[in-house]
C-alpha cells in the first residue's frame, strides 16, 4: 500500500559510562544537599539573632508565625 510500520526501537542497556555519570552526579548532589543543609541551619540562626536585636530596638521583626 506504500505506507510501511515504523520500527520500534529496542531499549537500550545502560553503558559503563552512563552509570558511571549517574554515580558521580549521585554523589555531587547528595554533597550539595549536605551543604545546602548547613547553609540553611547557618542563615535560620543569623535571622533568629537579628530578630532578637530588632525586638530589642523595637523595629518590626523579620520572622513568621
């Protein structure tokens, strides 16, 4: 009729490579994460200080709920 079926490619294993990439971006971002979290707990501790200056002063606070 003209019109053939398109083939179905079939899945393809991963490479040594590919789960070698994998593995170092696992690792890169669970190393991001930690430092994420310092940061984070780093900055929650500054706006806890400076809210307790600011109540001091009497200015209008910085922290929620």
């Amino acid at each position: 009729m003209g019109i053939t079926p398109v083939p179905e490619e079939a899945p393809r294993k991963p490479t040594l490579k590919t789960v070698g990439v994998m593995v170092v971006a696992a690792v890169r971002m669970r190393k991001l994460q930690q430092a994420w979290a310092v940061n984070k707990e780093q900055h929650e501790k500054l706006i806890k200080k400076l809210d307790a200056v600011r109540k001091r002063s009497g200015k209008p606070t910085l922290l929620k709920g």
